[in-house]
C-alpha cells in the first residue's frame, strides 16, 4: 500500500496544481480525516456495518464494541485518533468515543425522550456535537447538542423548527449543520460557544441550504437543495457561491480545512461529475484532470469526496486500475508547487503542519514531502525541513 507519484502537475482553472498519489484500500464509507491521514468510516467486517478508523500503512482498523452489536459506524476523527460515531446494539441506539488504541466509552442518550443519538464531530479537546432523534427513519424531531465529559449535554438552539442537525466541529467549539425554519424550509446554521444559531443565510435562488464543514475561522461549507451549487460562508463575506462548470450544471462543497481548501463534487457535463478542490482564492480544480486517466476513473456512482485534511490530503471514490476493479477509497495530495523551499503545504511557512505533512508521506515517494528528491521521504528530508524552519 506504499505511496507512488502518479502527478506531477496538472493544468486547471487558477493554475498549476500539484495532485500526488497516496493510497488506496478497498470499499469503505468514510467521513472526515485528520492531518497523519486516519480516516473516520465504517465498512463491512464479518458481514456487519462496523466501525473503523484506517491508518495508512496498516488499514482499515475495526473499533471494538459491546456484546451484541448489531450496527456501529464512524463520523469523525480529531488530531490524536480518537474517534466518535455510534453504535446499535442491546441497550439501543447511542454514540460512542473510541481511544487511539480503539477501546470504546459509551455517551448516554442527551436528556429527555431521545432514542438514537448519534455523534457527527470531535475536536482536539474531546468536546463532541451530534444529533439525537426518536427513531433511525421517519419524519421524528431532530435535535442538535454538543457535549463535554465535564459539563455533559447542552441542546443547541433551533430558528423556529422541528429539527436542528449537526454536520462539524472546530477547535474552539463552533458546530455547522443545518436546522428547519418554522416553515419547514431548511437552513445552514454556525453554531456559537453558547449554543446560539447564526443563519448564514441563502445564495442567489437558493431556497434552501445545508453547512456540511467548519474549519477553525469559522468558515463554513455546503450546497443548496434545489439547484446544487456549492458555497463557503465566512464573516467578512457572508455566503457566496463557489465556481462551477458552466449555468446549469451542479455542485457541492463537503469539507473545508484551516487553509481554506475546499472539497467537493462539480457536473462537468450533465451526468458527468468528478471530485474537485476550490483553492483559498477559490478557483475549480477538477482532479480528474490532473491525475493519470489511465490509471484512475471517477463514475458518478462513486465521486462522492468525503475529506480534506489539514495537509491537503483528500479522500474521494473512484477505481484504481491498478488495483482490479471494483471502486477503492483513493487518497491524493493536492497543492501549488511552493517557491518556498521545504514549504510541504505551501502556506507560507515552514512549521509544524509541514512536518505533519512529512510524517504522514514517511516511507513513500510523495513529490510535495520528497525534499531532497532521491524518491524517498525519509530522514533526510526532515533535515532539510529543520534547517529551513520558519517563514519563507
């Protein structure tokens, strides 16, 4: 499973964008990465939905549950592995934290009536969000809430509807999702440190909105129901449309990370969809485009993006003609060659977010983490990391 340079560039709209190969592993559902690449899912093990985190160079890892669990799935990963999702099992339907070392604490039903609960984030403190509801389907109330192991549960405010879901977590504790006006009509909300919901509102003939990422300046992802365009939202912007195709072809954003890269989907034609980046100055990049056509394929079965993570890994469906064929989880890299030496996420500096980076890409051939370009990231690529350390 080591990694191999598949691209070396490619030209898109807003440049020349860097896509390096990193990884494949077989089916798997998958939900948010951090920055050493574990990934947050479940997949099918023993014929049962189960919980996972994979790690690169070892797989996909099942997490450990109670005797008798039926169904147990994961949402979200923070910077030390700890993972949350839920689990169904004798007892119901509740959420679930699960260690580094995959061992499992169980997170009571939130106060009230609730039945299923289910966690959709973690951040670096452990603070969780999530949503609860009185059943797995059907047309029940959905409540937001975020919860600590000190303070427990605290319900997020609602507009006016019946149901309020949590999609992220940022490193402060601001929640995105997504909540209903007392109309029904659904809209994409930022959840603040006391639990007040800001609306960000709707994009030009928009008639709905869903957030489904927060990075930690509070900027927020999602698309629209109706028309299925993408948008970021920021404070200083407020929502904004993000670069599509062409009028009339469809879009979404899916996870945004501290850089300001965006993940998500875009029709190149009707019926043709491929995995893209938006850059922090917001120009498209069609990944199909810069990756080698006779090796990889994105059916639109399967280019749903999942994750971006805080070294410009990128976690998308698509086939690995390499690797027989039946659809994988692929991850890339992406970013613009840096005229900074050593500056692995071209973000202006050399510090500890390049040195993730190297850690993460250790033992393959990643191009942007092979600094001294002998075909291995190794040791001495961290010695040219240290002796350039600082800003550029």
């Amino acid at each position: 499973m080591g990694a191999t340079l598949v691209v070396s560039c490619g030209v898109s709209a807003g440049g020349s964008l860097q896509v390096d190969f990193g990884a494949n592993f077989p089916p798997a559902v998958c939900q948010r990465v951090n920055a050493v690449g574990q990934i947050a899912g479940d997949f099918q093990f023993n014929a049962v939905t189960t919980a996972m985190r994979y790690d690169p160079g070892i797989g996909r890892i099942p997490m450990a549950l109670p005797p008798g669990t039926t169904q147990s799935i994961g949402t979200s990963i923070n910077a030390a592995g700890i993972t949350v999702g839920r689990v169904s099992y004798g007892g119901g339907t509740v959420g679930a934290v699960w260690a580094a070392d995959s061992s499992y604490t169980l997170l009571p039903n939130p106060p009230g009536n609730w039945t299923y609960s289910t966690p959709s984030g973690i951040n670096d403190a452990g603070v969780v969000c999530g949503t609860a509801t009185l059943a797995l389907v059907g047309a029940d109330p959905q409540e937001a809430w975020r919860w600590t192991a000190a303070d427990g549960y605290e319900f997020l405010d609602s507009i006016g509807g019946i149901d309020s879901f949590v999609r992220d977590i940022n490193s402060a504790g601001f929640c995105a999702g997504t909540a209903t006006l007392p109309s029904g009509s659904a809209r994409a909300v930022r959840w603040d440190l006391d639990g007040a919901a800001t609306v960000l509102g709707l994009i030009p003939g928009a008639t709905q909105t869903f957030a489904a990422a927060i990075n930690d300046s509070g900027a927020v992802v999602g698309t629209t129901s109706s028309n299925g365009d993408a948008w970021v939202y920021t404070d200083a912007t407020g929502i904004v449309k993000l670069p599509d195709f062409g009028t009339g072809l469809k879009a979404a954003a899916y996870d945004i990370n501290n850089a300001g890269w965006i993940l998500g989907w875009a029709d190149v034609a009707p019926f043709k969809t491929v995995p893209v980046v938006w850059d922090p100055q917001r120009n498209l990049h069609n990944i199909a485009d810069l990756v080698d056509p006779n090796r990889f394929y994105f059916s639109g079965d399967f280019i749903r993006p999942i994750a971006i993570s805080e070294t410009n890994q990128i976690v998308v469906f698509g086939y690995d003609f390499t690797a027989g064929g039946d659809p994988r989880v692929l991850v890339f890299r992406v970013g613009f060659p840096s005229a900074c030496a050593a500056d692995i996420n071209g973000d202006g500096t050399r510090d500890g977010l390049d040195l993730t980076a190297l850690l993460a890409a250790w033992g393959t051939s990643t191009a942007v983490a092979d600094l001294d370009g002998n075909g291995t990231v190794n040791g001495l690529d961290l010695t040219v990391l240290l002796a350039a350390w600082g800003p550029c």
